[in-house]
C-alpha cells in the first residue's frame, strides 16, 4: 500500500490527561484525509505532533516507509509536511508577503530579495484562486485572507503533506466554496491532505476517508462515499445526534437594544467600517446579523460593546443612552459577549480557567472583600460552571487556558457570559471550531436564553446556522444593512445575493 504518511502507535501525554492514546494513521498519496472528532479528542495534538510541535511518549512516523524522526517543525518542512493552524502563526504587524517567505528569505550580500519571491507568491495565489494582497499587513486584512495566507506559506515551501486544522472555522461560506476547490486541486496535482474537521458536510464533500477519534482512543477509519453523515456523527460523540435546532415561534416583547444611525471608523482611519446603521433587538427574540467576514459586523459589535470608539449615532440598552459608557458599566448594565476572537478579546490565555471564569464579576461583592479576592468562592463559583457546560480539561479549574483545546476554551466562554444573567447577549460566532454535539448544546442555550426573555444578537458566517437559529436575520454589506428578513420567508440562496450585494431590500 503505498502510504505517504504513517503515524504507528503515538501516544502522548500531558499533566491530567492522554491527549493520543495509542494512535494509528495512514495517509495514502494524493488523498484527502479527514480527521474527525469532538473538542479535545486529540485531533490537533495527533497533527501537532506530524508537525513537531510536540515529541510522543510512545509509537514513531514513517514517511515513504521509512522511519523518520520529526524534533520541531524545520524538521518537518525538510519532510515536505506543512500545517495550517486552527490560530494561525502570523506576524500581525509584516505584509503578507513577508509571513510567506518568513524562514526561507532570499539574501543577497545581507540583503532582503523579495522580487523573485513576490513573483511566485502572485503566481501561486493565481493558479490556486487563492487572490490576496503582498503589501497588505496581516493585521488589517480579514480573517479569510489569513488563511490563504497561511495556506500560500505551505505551497511557497513546496510540501507535499498539507495539514489542515479546522480551516473552515473562520470562513464565510463563499470561502469554504473556494477552499474545498482548493483542496481538491491541491490533491489532483498529488499534495496528500489532513484535514482535521467537525463539520461533516464538509467532510462528505471532500475527504476520501475519515478517521474517528474519541477521547484520545482512535475509533476507527471509514470510506466517506459509503458512510452517512449520522454514522459518523455517532462514531465521534458516542450517541446519536440531533441535527436540527428545536425551538418554538419567538414571542418578542419590549426592546432591549436599540441602535441608531451608528456609524464606526475603521482601526486607526477616518474611513468608515459601519455605517448609519439602525435596528432594535428585542426580549425573546435572536436576531441574527449575517454577511460575508469584512463586511462591518466586527466592528459594529466593539461599538455596541464599547471595544472601539463610536464616530456617529447611539446605543441604547432598556432605554438608557450607553453610547459613551465603559466596556466594565456596558457589562454590569447588562450585556454579556461571547467574541469573534476568543484568544483577543475572549480569554486571559495565562490565567487559569477558574481565574477565566470570573473576569467580569471578580470586583463583585462574593467574590471580594476589601480588594483581597476569596478564591474558595471562585473556585466553587468555577466549578459550578465547568460541570454545568461540561467544559474538558487536565486539570479541572486549575488548568491554564492556553492549553485547552479551542472548544474547550470557547464553551468556557459561553459559561462565564451566560451565568451573567444577561439582559443583552452578544454572541459572535458562537459555534466557530465547535463539533456537532457541542454545536447542539450551544444552540440550546441561545434558545434558552431567548425563551427566558432576554434578548439575543448573533453574528454568524455560517448560513445553515442563521437559518436555523434566529427569529430575524439582518444583512451586513459594506458597512450597511440591506436586508431585514424572517428565516422562514427567505432560502440560503436569497441570503447569499445580498451578502454579495448583488441585493438589496429597503429595509424596513
């Protein structure tokens, strides 16, 4: 059989947990891959550990059949074995093309030669769709754009073992388009693909065989062409899941948000990213914003939530003006957010989980006394919260943050903004690198949070998720909203004309 990539036996251990338990994984030439599995199966420590970021306790990697030793990812790249990460490992503040020739840079006599290297750049992003900026800086470009460029960083080193961890995580639904074209071609010219994923459509769509793994223990590889999307489902979380989200007609009552002719200025420009928009969010309902990643809902949300500056309009909450209000006043009043970027925005990713979890209310009274903080109440406090939203980790609330997978540090999140009580929750992709079964449970929260009265504004890029979940869908384009739609009179295929703007309806 002729295997590219062989991982035989791995297994590796971290303080309070078996991440691998005995794992093997074949990747044949020229096939896409998938590698399903909950939050913290081990899907990316496995990878992490192809790519040698990690050293395992046990078991070794055969490349072309032959033994190799992986010690760190130079070793790797000399493999011929690239990664995409689920947080990518770019330099915010360097172009484009400079995170691309990062590692492997031209010189001449000490100097940077970035002629040749910006020609093949625009020659790879051109063969593979994949259209991004050279001068743009990683930091002022979308998330999307991220990607590619992580993914040009790979095809510029020429490997030939593409690993893929959550790609489509951050994508809008055009990109996930373009991506599977992209992987698909990537395979036809002979790149061998791993492609670590929850999303099982994706999975039917692409992949040519799919390995399971729960709870670290491999579960067992399937044809995809001849396996359902529910076997899988089942294969990864033990039981059968439901696939659609259960809810009863909205019964919307007094406004809880309203926003009036908000305009937002670009980071550090006089350009504007939202402008003049109007809408109001009210008790028991989920009013959904969707667009394409760019389109101004980022920073229309940090200047409902006060993380950036407001350059026009207001924000009302229950009546009372919070347009000039700090993030900490914003909060007690009675908004609650769950952020796009849950490493930026979301997390103290050194502190502990127990410490994450009482960012927002620790200067309480409960929680301190005189200044000096009562961790016996925290940590109960935290506990409480861990069991409640079954949040994984090694070390229970005692784990720090940045060691926990990306579902795990997501639905902690979810815990610490919900137990708020909320008046107002602000959910920004809610579900972004989630699988199916944490996906259902999160669903069911902003179900329950809309069904207790409280008012509920989610941005999503997943359309199958705006359809389903919210009561009103609002459309972002450029900076405005040109739609206000019920999901139960439009289809994906409407919302898709006027997320690409190529729509408009006069809002009402």
């Amino acid at each position: 059989m002729d295997y590219i990539i062989e991982m035989l036996n791995i297994t590796k251990e971290f303080p309070g947990i078996i991440a691998n338990d005995d794992i093997t994984l074949q990747l044949k030439r020229g096939e896409i891959h998938a590698l399903l599995g909950e939050n913290g199966a081990g899907k990316s420590t496995l990878m992490s550990v192809l790519f040698g970021m990690y050293k395992p306790e046990k078991g070794h990697i055969r490349k072309n059949g032959k033994e190799v030793e992986i010690k760190d990812p130079n070793d790797a790249n000399d493999l011929g074995i690239g990664m995409v990460h689920q947080h990518f490992k770019l330099v915010q503040n360097f172009t484009v093309l400079q995170n691309i020739i990062l590692g492997v840079e031209e010189t001449k006599n000490g100097v940077l030669q970035l002629k040749d290297a910006r020609k093949r750049v625009i020659e790879l992003s051109e063969r593979y769709g994949l259209m991004v900026e050279p001068d743009a800086v990683i930091e002022d470009i979308t998330v999307g754009m991220q990607q590619r460029v992580e993914i040009l960083k790979m095809l510029f080193r020429e490997n030939e073992v593409l690993i893929f961890d959550e790609p489509t995580a951050v994508l809008t639904p055009q990109e996930i388009d373009e991506l599977m074209k992209i992987m698909k071609n990537l395979a036809k010219e002979g790149k061998s693909i791993l492609f670590i994923t929850h999303k099982l459509n994706e999975i039917k769509e692409v992949a040519n065989r799919c390995s399971v793994l729960r709870k670290g223990k491999y579960i067992g590889t399937v044809d995809v062409a001849d396996t359902t999307k529910e076997q899988m489902s089942e294969m990864m979380v033990g039981h059968k899941v439901n696939f659609c989200v259960e809810k009863t007609e909205a019964k919307p009552k007094d406004v809880v948000l309203e926003v009036n002719n908000l305009s937002v200025n670009r980071k550090g420009q006089s350009k504007k990213s939202v402008h003049n928009v109007s809408f109001q969010v009210r008790q028991g309902e989920i009013v959904c914003i969707a667009g394409i990643d760019g389109n101004g809902q980022s920073e229309l949300v940090y200047g409902i939530t006060g993380l950036m500056p407001i350059s026009d309009g207001s924000v009302h909450l229950n009546g009372k003006d919070i347009t000039k209000e700090s993030v900490r006043k914003r909060n007690i009043d009675g908004i609650a957010h769950i952020p796009e970027d849950r490493h930026k925005d979301g997390l103290v990713l050194d502190y502990t989980l127990s410490e994450n979890l009482v960012l927002k209310n620790y200067f309480m009274k409960g929680f301190q006394n005189h200044g000096f903080i009562n961790f016996a109440k925290v940590n109960d406090y935290s506990n409480k919260l861990i069991e409640q939203y079954d949040v994984r980790s090694g070390q229970g609330n005692k784990t720090i943050v940045r060691s926990m997978s990306g579902g795990n540090q997501q639905k902690a999140i979810i815990a610490r903004e919900i137990s708020l009580n909320p008046e107002l929750l602000i959910a920004v992709q809610p579900t972004r690198g989630l699988d199916v079964g944490a996906i259902e449970y999160i669903h069911k929260q902003l179900v329950a949070q809309r069904d207790s009265g409280k008012a509920v504004l989610m941005v999503s890029l997943e359309l199958d998720e705006v359809m389903n979940v919210s009561d009103r869908i609002l459309v972002m384009y450029e900076g405005e909203i040109v739609a206000d739609l019920k999901p139960e009179e439009t289809n994906i295929k409407e919302l898709g004309l006027y997320m690409a703007g190529s729509k408009r309806d006069e809002v009402k």
